[in-house]
C-alpha cells in the first residue's frame, strides 16, 4: 500500500502541515497561551527557573517542564510566537514518532503510517501540538508510557530497562502536570492485567523501589526546590486546588453537563468521527485480543475519568485518543460507508463555508460588548479569500465522497489533510485576527508609550507577553496610569473616578487602551 520512501515522505508532509505550518503566524492566545508565556517570559528576566510566575505572582497551575522547553527555545531563537510554540511542535511530532514505531512493533509499516496520518491530521492534537501549552508534551510522555507498559507486559521476560524506561516517562510526565501523568497509566494497567488474570505481575512492576528511584530522580529535585524556595504554596495550591479541585469542582469557567464528552469527542476526532463511530459495534470482538483490549481500556478510562469532572475542557480527551488512532487503523478496512465516513467532515464544512452569513446574525443578538465587537469584527475579517477556501475546501471532501476508486478511508485520510489547509489557512488566521491581534496591538503601543500600565477586571496575559513587563491588575487606576481592560469594562471603569475624563487612546474588537486624564492636562 505504501511503499517506504512514499511513506515517510507523506509523513513528513503530514507532520509539517498538522505542526509546523502556520506555526509563528499568529498572535498568541489567551488565556492558556498568554500565561504560559508570561510565565516563562518572568522565568527569563528574573533568572528564576524554580518558580514559576505571572505578572509577579507564582503561577502553580502547572510544573516546570514547558518553561524550562520554552526558555531554552527561545533563548536560541528569540522571544516570538514561533519559539515559544516550538516545543509544542517537537513534541507532537515525537508523539506521531513514537506512535508509528509502536504500532510497526506490534502490526506492520502500513498500518503504523495509516495511524500516524490520523493523528497528524486530527483536528484537536493539531490544534495542541501548534499552541505554547503544556498538553503536547504531557502527551508524548503518556503516551510513550503506556507503549512502554504494553511491551513490558507482553514478553515473556520481561526485562528491567524497559521497566525503568516506565518510570523514567512517568517522572518527566510528573515534571510535566503532575498526577495526570501516573494516574492513568498506572489505573489502565491494573485493569488491563487484572482482566487477564496477571494482577501479579502488576504489583511486580509497580512495587518495583529501582523503578521508583528513577521516578524520584527525574522529577523529585525541581519538587524539593520549589519547596525551599516557596514553601508550600504549591503543593497546597497545585495538587488541592488544580488537581482535586478541578475535578470536584468548576475552575475558570469550565463547566459542562453530564454527557459533554459525548458531544466533544465527536469535533475532537474531525474529521475520522465517522472512523471511530464505526469501531463501537467491534467493541466484543476488539475486547478478544489483548491489544485491541489494551487500547479500548486506555481510552474508556480516560473518557469515564473526565466525565465525572466537574471541570470538562476538549483537549482533556486528548489523553485518550492515541488508543483510538491506533484501532482505527488497525481496522480501516471495515470503513466501508462513504457517508459514515464523510458526514461530519462534510457537516463541519458546510459549517465553516456559513460563518460569513452566521455572524451578523449572532452580532445582533450578542448581549456583552466585547461580544459585540468581536462578532462584528469577525464578519469583517471573513472575506472572500475566507469563502474561496472554504468553498474549495467544501467542494473537495464532496469529490471525495463520489470518487470510488479508493478505499474510503484513503479519501478520508485527504479529507483530513484539506480540513487542516482549511481550519489553520483561513479560520485561524482571521479567529486570531479577530480575538487576539488587538491584544497584541495594544500591548506594543503601551511598551512604546513607556508609561506605568495596569490591568483593570481583565485577563488577557499575552498582553504583558508582548508589552515585554509584568501589568498588575488593579480596580482603581491612577490618573495618568494606562489601562488594558475588555472594552466592556469601560462603563465600570470610568466609575471608579466619578468626574475625572476617561480617554480611549487605543480601542480595537474586543480591548482597549484607556488613560484618565490628569489635571494638569487642561
């Protein structure tokens, strides 16, 4: 099917398109992108690698591995979007590598090379391996973990490198976002060897004190150091607080209903949806063989966790969608209905195509300013270039779904590689333009003015990013201070100095750029 030059020449088209093109285009986005940055930004001017901080307070969102990467990226290639999303990249192509190797491992090339052509073309991990966040990284590690895990329990002398080689991912996974990265490693193999009866044989690895010195070695010294150099600040509030309290409870906003991972899963997989939809009447027969089995336990555990998460966000599933590429490649051959396959890339295109026509009619029932102008804003960014492309992008997956010479996953496969020229070559660039580039605009304009600048009842970190300092939030401004806030919080913020003259010097989409005149300005 591929032979082997073809083939890694289409992987690496494959990786470029899904990683790496567009990489630097755009402005950075808040929230996740903009804190991150900022963090390690701080990391950078003050020279302290142990604590994280944001706009001068210590960040305990995450551990300190993606900074550390994001620093040592960016001290090669200066400070910009392109360096600071660069790890991201790297690690997600590492990720498709190690898929690929496990996969030929255990199967054969053709299958490996069908598997890794899923992920680099799916919508969410592109979406992840191209954003300055920790999530591509914490992937790579899970994922090479659980391959790892896999090949241990499946020789028949199991061998102790290879046990360590566990650990030694479960460490840097830890250094990574902390518990996430054992936790469903370790619960998945305890099933998957329970339900083969070798819970023995579980206990053996994880009882293993080798194993766990290497662990300690990787990620215990930064654990040790923040502590000194903090105290317990980010124990109590990474592990109560963003770890416990994010799965009993609703952290920024990230709330959603009981079967929100029912309705998420589906965009998550675009444009392969139909792919996996057509593996859920296999689930008894994929349960008879131990790495199907392996992979369903993998992924079922993952989706079940963070269903019963208070906090739900997408890119959570993404910790347990690897499993799903492997089997749909394993069995591509029982895709066989063309409209299966093709219905919700073809739903998601007709969807792209419509936003020109959809966003006037949301503008006008928006409620929030900021809303408001976004929306306006939108539908004047979306221009004919934007309906061009989606336009082909639309008639292309409708060739597809007629040209029978092909297998139907092959088509889907190209269906894939024309959502991602679509998704990160016109919605994108003009979703960033819309929602990010103000930001960033202002930002540049506050560092050139070169006066005293605060932050008022708005959280857009990429802001301080590109103004290059830290901007504390306040709720009263001095007069003369610049002010970056959502526009709005404009009302709000002229009410904190009743009779003083609020001056916009800067107002574009959603943000502003504001100053109260000072007295001696006439």
């Amino acid at each position: 099917m591929f032979a082997p030059p073809a083939a890694f020449a289409l992987l690496a088209l494959a990786v470029w398109l899904g990683f790496f093109w567009q990489l630097g285009a755009v402005p950075l986005y808040d929230l996740d992108e903009g804190a991150f940055t900022e963090a390690t930004r701080e990391m950078l001017a003050s020279g302290n690698f142990i604590t994280p901080h944001r706009d001068g307070a210590p960040r305990y969102d995450k551990p300190v591995l993606i900074y550390w990467l994001q620093a040592a990226s960016v001290s090669v290639l200066g400070f910009n979007e392109l360096a600071l999303r660069l790890p991201s990249a790297i690690a997600a192509t590492l990720w498709l590598a190690a898929l690929w190797g496990f996969v030929r491992g255990r199967l054969d090339a053709a299958t490996a090379t069908v598997a890794a052509l899923i992920m680099a073309f799916g919508l969410q991990v592109a979406i992840i391996g191209k954003a300055a966040v920790a999530d591509a990284v914490l992937n790579l590690f899970m994922a090479l973990a659980f391959f790892d895990i896999y090949r241990w329990l499946e020789t028949k002398a199991p061998r102790r490198g290879l046990l360590l080689r566990v650990y030694l991912w479960l460490g840097l996974g830890f250094l990574t976002k902390g518990p996430v990265a054992v936790f469903f490693p370790l619960l998945v193999s305890f099933a998957y060897c329970l339900s083969l009866g070798r819970w023995r044989d579980w206990l053996r690895a994880v009882l293993a004190p080798l194993g766990w010195l290497v662990f300690i070695a990787v990620a215990g010294p930064w654990y040790l150091a923040i502590f000194i150099d903090d105290g317990p600040g980010f124990f109590q509030s990474f592990f109560l607080d963003h770890n416990v309290g994010r799965y009993g409870g609703v952290k920024h906003g990230h709330a959603g209903f009981a079967g929100y991972y029912f309705v998420m899963l589906p965009v998550v997989l675009l444009p392969f949806t139909g792919w996996f939809l057509r593996l859920l009447p296999m689930v008894r027969s994929l349960w008879a063989e131990p790495l199907d089995r392996f992979l369903l336990l993998w992924f079922l555990f993952v989706f079940v966790t963070f269903s019963f998460s208070d906090t739900k966000l997408p890119h959570y599933m993404v910790y347990g969608i690897t499993p799903l590429f492997i089997l749909m490649a394993r069995h591509r051959d029982a895709l066989r209905s063309r409209w299966l396959a093709f219905g919700p890339p073809l739903l998601f295109m007709v969807l792209l195509a419509a936003l020109p026509l959809l966003l006037p009619l949301l503008a006008g029932q928006a409620e929030r300013a900021h809303e408001q102008a976004q929306l306006a804003e939108g539908a004047r960014v979306l221009d004919w270039a934007y309906v061009l492309t989606t336009v082909a992008g639309l008639a292309t997956v409708i060739v597809l779904i007629g040209y029978t010479r092909i297998p139907v996953w092959q088509r889907l496969v190209l269906a894939g590689a024309v959502q991602t020229l679509v998704v990160f070559g016109a919605l994108v660039p003009r979703v960033f333009e819309v929602m990010q580039a103000p930001v960033k605009e202002a930002a540049l304009l506050a560092r050139a003015l070169d006066r005293p600048t605060v932050v008022f009842r708005t959280s857009m970190p990429s802001f301080s990013v590109y103004r290059g300092a830290i901007t504390p939030q306040t709720d009263r401004p001095a007069p003369g201070e610049l002010v970056f806030l959502r526009v709005d919080k404009l009302d709000a913020l002229a009410a904190t100095r009743p009779g003083e003259q609020l001056e916009a010097i800067y107002r574009r989409g959603p943000v502003a750029l504001a100053t109260f005149r000072q007295a001696d300005d006439g």
